[in-house]
C-alpha cells in the first residue's frame, strides 16, 4: 500500500482474526548499509536479505490463540 504521503508499506492481516494486523515497512538502517523490515512503530524486526524468517515473525506474532 502507498500512503498520500507516499510511504509503502505491506498490510498483514490474518484472516481468522482480522483485528490482529500490521504494516510492515523495509528501510535502510542509517548507521550502517543494511536493510530491514520494520514494524510500524518503527522498530527492526528482521534483516530484509531473509523475507521467509520475517514472514515467520510477522504469522507469530499475528496468530490469535489456539492456531
């Protein structure tokens, strides 16, 4: 998705329980070189070079109770 501002980022919903979702957002950290998926309150969840390990994190967290 594309805000009017033009930030993108990827709405992560989960069917079952469609109140448990996330945008998530890549950006480059500014110390150093490398990319990273972020949460959207801003804080590093995962290195961008692993999009499977992110994706495992972002089904973790977004689970409802007995999945």
């Amino acid at each position: 998705m594309r805000t009017h501002s033009g930030r993108v980022f990827v709405r992560v919903i989960n069917p079952n329980a469609t109140s448990l979702a996330e945008n998530v957002t890549c950006r480059s950290a500014s110390e150093v070189p490398d990319w990273w998926y972020c949460w959207s309150w801003g804080e590093r969840m995962h290195q961008a070079d692993d999009p499977a390990g992110a994706a495992t994190k972002v089904a973790r967290v977004l689970a409802a109770v007995g999945e």
